[in-house]
C-alpha cells in the first residue's frame, strides 16, 4: 500500500469521522510510537470508525497498567497496544548480553517475566479491552555473533523463551494476543524496519514503514473484534486464476500450472484455497461463456480450484456491479462482506465507485508472480479465533443451495420446514462456545433485535452472572450441521426479563428458528421466577427486517422513543407453544436458582 | 511551485495551521505546537515528500523554516529539478 503522510493526512482530513462510531486505543509504550497514530486513524476510517489513540506517558507502561497515572485505560477502551521495547526494558539483554554469566541472564529474565505479568493483571483489573502486546524483537545481528545460534542461553534462544512466555501469559487471558512483531519484521526487513536516526535523537526505533506494518497487523485483530473482517471472496476468471482469456487461447492455451509462468497462477488458486479452508466463502464473477469457465474447473489438469469450492457463480456478460450485487444476495451476506478480485483497471474503478463497501483488489495483470502475496498480505479475512461454524462456512453454503431447491419443490413454508427434518439444540453459553456468541453479536446485522457488540470477556462475565443468561442454540437439519447460529441475553431483574440481545446468523434465516428459540427463552424467563418479559428494538441501518419481531410474537408495545422501542411479554399468560415444524427441540438449560430468591 | 513553497506545504500540513501563518522565520520557538514530535513528523513528511533522507547531523540544524528550506535545497538534483525554473 506505502501511503505517504500527506495522502494520509488528506483523506483523513476530507471525511467526516466525527459521525463514525468511535474506537479507542490505548497505547502503552516504553519508546516513542506516536507516529502510529495516523496509520491507526487511517485503518480505522477504512474499516468505518473514528479512532481515537491515547499514549501512556513515556515509559510509564508500568505506572499506567497498575497504577492507573493518566488514567487512559477504563471500561470504554476497545484496545490495549503495548509497545514494550527490550532496549529499554534490559539494555543488558538486548545490547549487553556478551557480557553476561547465564546467572544474570536468568535474573534478567526473571525481572520481566515478572513485570510482564504484574501488568497484564492491572491492564486487566482496568479494561476488558483486547489486547494487542507485540513480541519482543529477535536481534538481526546477536551479541555472541552466530555462535549465538548454537547457544541454549543464547540471546536469540532468550528473547524467543521471552515471546513464548508472553505468549502463554496472554493466552491465559481472554480477549489478549500476542502481535507477532518479528513477522513484521521479517516483511518489511530489518533494514527498513527501524529509523535509527530517530532512535538516537528522540527514542524512536521505528520507521514510518514499520508502524505502517504494525498498524496493519494491530488492524487484522481489531476489525474480527468490531465485526468488520470479510467473509466472501469473489474471483474473476481470466488473467486471475489462469493467464489468458479461456475464450480465445483455449483450455491448452491459458497458463496455468506448475513450471513457469503457470506457476503464479498455481500459487494463487493454493493461497484461495487456504482461505476457504479457513471458511472464506467462494464465488466466482466473470465476464464468460459459463461453459469455458466450467470446463477449465472439470478438465484442467493444473487447476487446484474445484467447482465444488465455488458458492455461487456469475459468469455472463453483465456488468460487475449488478453481479457483484446478486452475488451478495445468493449468499445472503452484505456487500462489506467481500473483497472482490479482478486484474481490470476499469471493473476495480466502476466496483469502487457504485459500491464503496466492497473491498477491491486489483491485480496487475504483467506482475502475476505477485498475486499470491498481494491475495496473502491483506489480512481482509483474518481472524484471532477459528471456529468450528468458520472452517466449515464453505460447505455450508453448498448444503444452503440444496434447501432452496427443496423449498422450490414443497407446497408451503411449514411442509418445507418439516421436510427439512430440523434439530434445534439450545443451551447456556459455555467455555467452548464463548467466542462463537461474542463473535456472532460483533456479526450479525440484520437479523438482531438490538444489535449490541461484546466481547469475549463481557460474554463470559453474563455468562457467570446469577441474574443474566446467554442462550445459544445450535441448528441440524438433513443437509448438515449449520452450528451454533442463534442467541439470546437475558438480564433479569427482580420479576422482569430484559431481552438484551437476540439475534440470528443470516445462514439460517427463514426457518421458524426464531419462533423456536424465542419461546424456549421466555419459558426458562418463567421458570426462573419472571413475570414479565420487555423486548427492545433498536433501529439500525440493517435490521428492519426485524422491526415488527415482537409484536408479530404477541408482545404489547409500551413506551420507547425512535432509537429504542419497548415491547413487553406478560409471562403469565404466554401459551408457550413450540412451532409445530421442528423433528426435535433438545433444550437443556444449567441449573439456576429463581431470581431473587437467595 | 518552488522548492520553497513545497516546504512552506507540508509544514502548514503537519502543524495543521493555514500557510499564510508560516514563514521563513517561523520555528519551535515561536509556534507553540511545534514540538519535538512535530518535527520529527515534519522531517519524515518531507523526506517522502522530496524522496530525500536527511543525515541525523542535518536533522538537528532544522531549526527554521529558512534553514529548513536550506537543507532541502542542498540534498540535490530532485529538489531543484522541481523549482521554479
């Protein structure tokens, strides 16, 4: 990307960020990384938010995390950045470690291990917040020379016990991860990496390019965080997985394999599909004979890709926009969802200006060798945790086709759900699913009721709150497993139940699985001692769909204002009638005592 | 626009004040906002705008908008190219 300052600047200063949702960032540092702050800013305002930076004082991590001097960590902060720079941390360790016996070199160790933890404690004790700690940078040139290498107590052997210990120490901690600063590095190259002009005049051992980098890499953690990493891939054909147009130079003709210049191409469709194992979703936009398309898929030797990866397909002469459009549609997912890839100067331009949501990539057709890294460098889809629901989204939509051909074939909407022979599980957040509930509240747009974003952390904590449950369920049908896709919060006070969240995965949508989960959560409401349950609506941009939830679920409008509407339940009366269509309904709920009974 | 001008830019730019109010005698000491992180900003900012690198020796004699102006006139074929002529 290499953005100069004044490009930065320039965009910064022509949008409006103040409408955007803010997002706060702490950075605890023991060097000066102030400069990050525009690069932070302007990864923010790409993902849709308005970031907001706060420094620790100069090396005063300490001092901030435990004691709380500026007081920059707190209940609003989204993200911890912690910048804790070995040179300042034990000059010994990072610039002295010849001389040192291996009693000094543990003691050293010891020190930090030691101080590491006391502040990932008072980090903790401040803010939920993610954390974002980078690793401690391995020496390109160690102390000892290359004998270093062939040392057990080596300073490269240190430092890397160093990074495993924070590593663990995070890993204790939910929400908290260690960004791998020697990745970083290693891309931009110790020789660009560092300024070290600045880190003689002021303490700043960066170069713009390396906080470059590192914003990158900070920004790969925190858009999953907000919601905001993409789903779905959409790949045009031609000079993108082969080299050529299949069209003219024919399936003998195209390039594709694994000598040179094939190879490029060879690498790319390796890297797309590692991306759908991960659960990327597929599809493919092409101007084509669908057909010539096709036959590539079933006939080429070379060709990794499979018509059994791609989700949907467009290929036809219309223009990108419009298949971009039904693409999203098939999928059911938001057009901010994808990145879309061509090798087109005009298809990228037309993409990026008719739909600014989606991410455009355009490849330079002369540089194929480059495709595979451009695709692996831009971190769009990456995510700190891999789900269960993530690795298998792929097939999911496969199994999704088959549901509507069966719906095009059934009579009505309840002979269509029972044929689907529907399992529907609901249970009490767990320690297994967590990440899945916080990860799906962070998601989900259109289907939910009051979209409220939470974390990891803030899961687990209702989810050990006497007056809270966090319900999930979990959906089988006789095509497969759609996993865990639904969720409700319930926060109880005294008789009343407050529906804090309720939301469903777009995947599962138009199954009566809302009518199902909501009438087992009113009756665990009932039987933990609730008389009353109040339904809230919170318009947004994406959740209409949504807004007569309640009332069509025989809830009483009360009072509420625009952004919030109030909708109420009398529990007493609630029939709680299970919608007929369901194989099953298997709902185990922990054992909790009634509300406000000690 | 001269070599002059094209400073005169990016320092309005990085201490976020309207050109008008800078000059050649402007310095940290006579702009409150210009502080040692602001010059830094300032150093790098102009490196990527002239596609120059300053020495660390030159960096700490660019204490003024002249001197500034100075320095980057002296690194070079890039930056004269540019000016007026």
């Amino acid at each position: 990307m290499r953005l100069t300052y004044s490009q930065i600047q320039g965009e910064l200063n022509s949008r409006d960020l103040a409408a955007l949702p803010p997002l706060r960032i702490a950075v605890l540092r023991n060097v000066v990384v102030e400069p990050i702050e525009p690069y932070l800013r302007y990864f923010a305002y790409r993902m849709g938010c308005n970031a907001r930076c706060e420094f620790s004082d100069y090396d005063n991590v300490f001092q901030e995390a435990v004691g709380g001097h500026k007081g920059i960590l707190d209940a609003q902060t989204d993200c911890v950045a912690v910048f804790l720079k070995l040179e300042t941390l034990s000059w010994d360790l990072a610039r002295n470690f010849a001389g040192l016996t291996v009693g000094r070199i543990e003691e050293e160790a010891d020190r930090i291990r030691e101080f590491v933890s006391r502040v990932l404690v008072g980090i903790r004790q401040k803010t939920n917040a993610m954390i974002l700690w980078n690793s401690f940078e391995l020496p390109p040139h160690p102390s000892l020379g290359i004998f270093d290498y062939q040392q057990a107590h080596g300073q490269t052997a240190t430092i890397d016990q160093l990074n495993r210990f924070l590593g663990d120490a995070l890993s204790d901690h939910r929400n908290a991860y260690l960004l791998n600063l020697n990745a970083c590095l290693a891309r931009v190259g110790a020789r660009s990496f560092y300024d070290l002009r600045y880190w003689h005049l002021g303490k700043a051992p960066y170069s713009r390019e390396a906080l470059e980098e590192i914003g990158g890499e900070m920004f790969k953690y925190i858009r999953p965080l907000k919601g905001k990493n993409r789903k779905c891939l959409v790949l045009d054909c031609d000079n993108v997985l082969w080299g050529g147009i299949i069209g003219e130079e024919g399936l003998a003709g195209i390039k594709l394999g694994k000598t040179y210049p094939g190879s490029a191409y060879h690498e790319f469709q390796q890297e797309i599909l590692n991306l759908h194992r991960r659960g990327v979703v597929l599809a493919l936009c092409s101007k084509n004979n669908e057909a010539d398309v096709w036959e590539v898929f079933a006939q080429h030797p070379d060709m990794l890709l499979r018509k059994e990866h791609i989700a949907t397909a467009r290929i036809n002469w219309d223009d990108k926009v419009t298949n971009l459009t039904r693409i999203a549609e098939d999928l059911n997912l938001g057009l901010e969802s994808v990145v879309f890839v061509d090798d087109s100067q005009f298809e990228a331009d037309q993409v990026r200006q008719c739909l600014p949501q989606v991410e455009v990539v355009q490849l330079p057709s002369s540089r194929a060798v480059e495709y595979r890294d451009i695709l692996a460098a831009g971190g769009w889809f990456d995510a700190p945790t891999l789900s269960q629901e993530d690795r298998h989204r792929g097939t999911m939509y496969k199994a999704e086709e088959a549901r509507k051909e069966l719906q095009a074939q059934s009579r009505d909407l309840t002979s269509f759900y029972a044929s689907l022979e529907m399992i529907l599980e609901i249970r009490n957040v767990d320690e297994f699913t967590v990440s899945r509930v916080a990860q799906l509240t962070q998601k989900t747009n259109q289907f939910s009721l009051t979209t409220r974003r939470y974390s990891d952390a803030e899961i687990h904590a209702l989810s050990e709150s006497a007056s809270a449950d966090v319900i999930h369920c979990r959906l089988q049908d006789r095509f497969g497993e759609s996993g865990l896709t639904g969720v409700c919060i319930l926060r109880y006070e005294r008789d009343r139940a407050l529906i804090d969240s309720f939301l469903l995965s777009c995947r599962v949508l138009g199954r009566g699985i809302e009518d199902a989960l909501l009438v087992q959560c009113m009756k665990r409401a009932r039987s933990r001692g609730c008389t009353v349950a109040v339904g809230e609506y919170r318009p947004t941009a994406k959740n209409e769909q949504v807004k007569d939830f309640y009332p069509n679920h025989a809830f009483r409008r009360v009072a509420g204002n625009p952004e919030l509407h109030y909708f109420e339940l009398d529990l007493t009366s609630f029939d709680g009638l299970e919608p007929p269509y369901f194989h099953r309904i298997d709902t185990q709920f922990q054992y909790r005592a009634k509300v406000g009974s000690q | 626009m001269s070599t002059r001008e094209r400073v005169l830019r990016v320092v309005s730019e990085v201490l976020g004040r309207p050109v008008a109010s800078i000059d050649d005698d402007s310095s940290p000491d006579n702009i409150e906002s210009w502080d040692s992180l602001k010059q830094m900003n300032l150093v790098l900012a102009l490196e990527q705008e002239f596609g120059i690198r300053f020495t660390d020796e030159r960096i700490v004699e660019m204490l003024s908008v002249r001197l500034i102006v100075a320095a980057v006139a002296q690194l070079g074929p890039q930056a004269n190219s540019d000016s007026e002529r």
